[in-house]
C-alpha cells in the first residue's frame, strides 16, 4: 500500500528513517496532519486515528473506505487531455456527489502539474494540466488495498484542526506531527507562512501542544525545517537532521532543492 495522492510535503522520501524514529511501542497512531500518509502507509497501524484540514482530501479517504466500487468506476471514465482536465478543473465540486467530488479530486491529483495541490483565494483548485504520457488515473490495486484495510482495522479518519488531538491522544498513544514547514529559505518572511496557511504563531501554537502531549506521557514526533525557530521552539527535546530529495517541495526553496529538515521527538 502507498499513498493515492501525491502531496506537497509528502514524506515518502523520508520514510524510512521516521521508520527508525518510531517509538517500539504504542498503542494508537495519530497523523492529524495526514496529507498523503506516507508514514501511516508504511505501517498500518491496527488502530489509528487520521485526520487533515482539507475536506476534499478526507473526503477521498472516508469514499475509498466506504465506496469504493463506485469510486473505481468514476475514475475509469477520466481522460487525460488538457481539454477534459480543464473542464474537470471548472466543476464545482459543491454540485457534485461525494464520489464525484473524490473521483475529480484523485483525477486532478494524478494529471495536474507536479500534482501539486493548490487552490487560490476562493478556494478554486489552480494548479495546471501536467502532459503526463500516462499517469496512473485508476490505480484499482492500490486503491483496493487500502479500502480493505481501512475497513479491517480501527481506523477513524475525520476532517478538522490538528489541535483535537490535543484532548483525543492518551498516555501511550503516538502521535506523528507533519505540519507546513516553517519556510527555509532566506528571503522566505512571514508572509509566507500566511501564503501556506500556516502562520508563526500556528507554529508556536503547534510546539505549545507538543509540550503539552509529552506532560500527558503521549509519545510525539514531529518533522519541520531545520531553522533557527524550530530549533529554538523545540529545545529541550530529542532534535535530530535529516537531509531529503523531494519530487515536490513547497516547503521553501526551489524544486529540487535537498532541504535540510529536522525530526523532533519527546522520547
Ligand atoms: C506537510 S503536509 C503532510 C504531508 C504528509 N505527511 C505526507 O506524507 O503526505 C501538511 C498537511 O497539514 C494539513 N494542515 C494544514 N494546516 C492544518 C491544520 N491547522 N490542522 C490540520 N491539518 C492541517 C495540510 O492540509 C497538509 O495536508
């Protein structure tokens, strides 16, 4: 199983050392920056609770559980040519059914440039057609993987702010934290952190519960850039560097680009 988006900010790259990372024991995952789920799918916890702030997403998740056949079939009519895509782009997914709206919402994912996830102010997605020769528009095994397993195990999967986990996570839990990185690059101000949704004072917030979980005696790690503000927001904690290509980074710095980053534990 891997992700069925791919996502700005997506961990695949660096799965394998949050893999190290991970505490040996726990008993519920949490991931309430869920995003792609890179690290959710390379562990497929028996319990979990995922969840992200973006609706279309969590839409595509909670409709790949509970109707997945019908999503199969949407997918299967897409075409990949800048004309439909364009059209698709035009719909307002408020008029469409939940399957129509995760079957634009995958479509859109898999055909669009970088498959980067955009919207502008009035929350329209803007990103542009990708001229893939053949992306992967109906990836049924994937997809039916992951049906399979969100139906098997105690998976709860809810859209809202990340700051629930706050009363949800108990001692013992685990909770994975993968917020919008605090911007990296030099002339990056604090406009861009507004620009992604994600202020300082979110950031501060974030490190606020962070403290907060590790008091409760919850197991939290958390990856952001390797800056000075995160470095300083998380002092006292396990801080370690890490280094990760990325196909898409929209985390600061141009793509490519080999971001330092850190991952920050309170175990
Ligand atoms: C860096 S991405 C997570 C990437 C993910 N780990 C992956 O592997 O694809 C950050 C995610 O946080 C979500 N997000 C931003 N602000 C949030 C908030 N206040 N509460 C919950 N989720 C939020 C975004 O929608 C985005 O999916």
């Amino acid at each position: 199983m891997k992700p069925f988006v791919k996502w700005a900010g997506g961990k695949r790259q660096l799965v394998a050392i949050l893999q190290e990372e991970l505490p040996e024991r726990f008993d519920t995952y949490y991931e309430p920056f869920l995003g792609g789920g890179a690290l959710f799918f390379s562990q497929l916890p028996q319990k979990a609770a995922i969840s992200d702030i973006n609706s279309h997403l969590i839409n595509a998740y909670t409709i790949i559980r509970d109707e997945l056949p019908c999503l199969l079939q949407a997918l299967s009519r897409h075409q990949n040519t800048p004309d439909y895509f364009y059209a698709i782009r035009a719909q307002d997914p408020t008029t469409l059914s939940k399957v129509e709206q995760a079957s634009r919402f995958i479509f859109l994912n898999r055909t669009c440039f970088n498959g980067l996830y955009r919207e502008n102010k009035k929350g329209k997605f803007n990103t542009p057609f990708g001229k893939y020769k053949n992306p992967n528009i109906l990836d049924a095994t994937n997809l039916t993987a992951i049906h399979g397993y969100l139906n098997e195990k105690s998976i709860s999967i809810s859209c809202h702010d990340y700051k629930k986990v706050r009363s949800t996570a108990q001692k013992g839990d685990f909770v994975y934290l993968d917020p919008p990185y605090v911007p990296l690059t030099p002339t990056a101000n604090f406009s861009s952190y507004t620009k992604q949704g994600f202020t300082l004072q979110d950031q501060e917030d974030l490190a606020a519960l962070f403290k907060e979980l590790s008091h409760k005696g919850v197991k939290a790690m958390l990856s952001n850039s390797n800056t000075e503000i995160v470095r300083e927001l998380y002092r006292g904690f396990d801080i370690k560097t890490v280094s990760a290509k990325r196909a898409i980074n929209c985390k600061g710095g141009s793509r490519g680009e080999e971001p330092n980053e850190v991952i920050v534990r309170n175990y």
